[in-house]
C-alpha cells in the first residue's frame, strides 16, 4: 500500500475545511484504528485528549498526561495514518511558549490539525475545571502556535466552551482568535442551531463544533450552512473497545458476577478510579465542583 506525506495529508485537510460541507470524525487512538478509520472510507480523524488519557495513563481527564506521553501516541499513529488527523492538544501543556513546543512536536508527529482551548488546564487551586484564560492570554496561545508551526498547512483550530460563556463573551473570544489567525475555531457546549447561529454569524472562518451527540444538532446539512466543517460526536469506537477488552477476558476467565454486564461508560468509570482523583483534588486542592 502506497503512503500519503503528512503535507499530503495537511493538504487533504485544508480541502475539508474550504468544502461546503460536514465531516464527522473518526475516534482514532492507535495505529490499528487509524488504518481501520481510512480503510472505512472516513475523511478525517481525531486523537481527544480524554481518549489519550485513558488508552495511557488509565486515567480520567484531568490534564494529568504530559506532552511527551501525548506526542508519543499521536507519532504511533503518524506513521501510519492514511487519513489525516486533529490532536486534541488541550492547553497547549502550559503558557504559550510551551504551546510552541506542543506545536513542533505535534507537527513532527504528523497530525494535520491541532486544537488549542483557552480553559485553565490543569484546574488551578480553589478554580474550576471549567474556567477560562482571558481572552488575551488566548490570543496570544494562538499567534505562538501560528509562529512555531513550519509546515504552514498545518491548520492551528482555536477552541473554546460556549457553555460556560454567555453568547456575547463567546462572540468575543471567537472573533478574537481568527482575528489573531486561527485557521479554524472549535467551539464546545453549543446547545441548539439558535444557539449556534448566534455565534457563527460573526464568523468567516471554518468551524469545528464538538457535540458529544447532542441530538439538537443532528443536522449536518445545516450545520455546513453555518459554517460548520468538522464534528467531533464522540469517540464510541475507543468506548467499544474497552467494552469489548472486558467480555473477551470475562468469558474466558468465565466470570459470572453481576458486573458483567456493565456499559463502556461503567467500565471506565470503574477503572480510571475517577473517586480517587476527586478527592484528592478536595484534598490537596480545595476544589468542590
């Protein structure tokens, strides 16, 4: 099988983001799903952070891996990857110079695309998980992203939370952020199309929305008129897997007690010990969500 040059890929990408329409990303998180996502005929695919936590560390998503263990997951897919694409990249890991080294990394690794989001990552003492950088540390996220990168099609997607923003604060940061040169924005938390039409209408950049299946916009038709280019609905192939890992082992140890039947989201909620991590941040945190 012949190999597609990561420019290559940069350039299949750019093409996604300059069509008319919308494109659902596949949940890739390892060389063997990539291969299987590009075989399937899928334009575009994505390493979520969330998915590189748990196929890693084990662990919830609380900004607990680093750039390294991250990059390192994302160069595993790289070689290999038939299709191109986005890191979920957080942060940044840190301010923006170290946006910068997450940039070179990530391009030598091969994604097409990367996202950078303005929340404050890791959560800091007696703060939120939720809350926000200000809109010029934002800013300034986007232009060092924008000075590190070499390969210049390589697309550098701003992102931020519409659901922990009033409209007009999310108008602000998005206008902000393509005004500083971001190739695209992706936008999480967006409730409904009303919701969305007030956002996009201000915008001329592509749109990158992650809904976690949020049935009010299921309506991809009307999400590319608005702008709306790329979709991230989840990554029910990584959930699956794990699903599948527990009743491959649990058949062949021929266990039968009452957890047998538990879900993807069940397993992984029993295996990341999310409780742990809770209160530990209570702990040593003073954080109580």
């Amino acid at each position: 099988m012949s190999r597609i040059s990561h420019s290559a890929l940069r350039r299949n990408f750019r093409q996604l983001l300059a069509s008319q329409a919308c494109f659902e990303t596949a949940s890739v998180f390892d060389p063997m799903s990539a291969r299987i996502a590009a075989d399937l005929g899928f334009e575009v695919g994505i390493l979520g952070g969330s998915v590189a936590s748990l196929q890693v560390l084990a662990a919830p998503d609380f900004a607990l891996i680093t750039l390294s263990e991250f990059v390192e997951q994302a160069t595993r897919i790289g070689r290999v990857a038939q299709l191109p694409f986005i890191a979920d990249a957080d942060h940044g890991y840190g301010n923006a110079l170290n946006v910068m080294r997450t940039v070179e990394e990530l391009e030598r690794a091969g994604v097409a695309a990367l996202t950078i989001e303005d929340t404050l990552l890791p959560a800091q003492f007696g703060r939120k998980s939720t809350d926000l950088i200000s809109v010029e540390e934002g800013i300034g996220k986007v232009k060092a992203a924008l000075e590190a990168r070499v390969d210049p099609e390589l697309a550098i997607i701003a992102r931020t939370n519409a659901g922990v923003l009033s409209v007009e604060d999310c108008i602000e940061r998005t206008l902000a952020y393509e005004q500083a040169g971001a190739d695209g924005i992706c936008i999480v938390g967006i409730k409904d199309f009303e919701h969305l039409e007030r956002i996009s209408e201000k915008l001329t950049v592509p749109l990158m929305l992650v809904t976690y299946g949020n049935p009010k916009l299921n309506d991809n038709a009307r999400l590319a008129k608005l702008g709306v280019r790329i979709i991230v609905a989840g990554h029910a192939a990584y959930f699956a897997s794990i699903k599948a890992t527990y009743d491959s082992l649990r058949a062949q140890r021929q266990v039968t007690h009452s957890t047998e039947n538990l879900s993807a989201t069940e397993l992984t909620h029993t295996y990341t010990l999310p409780e742990s991590y809770v209160a530990w941040a209570e702990e040593f945190m003073d954080v109580k969500e």
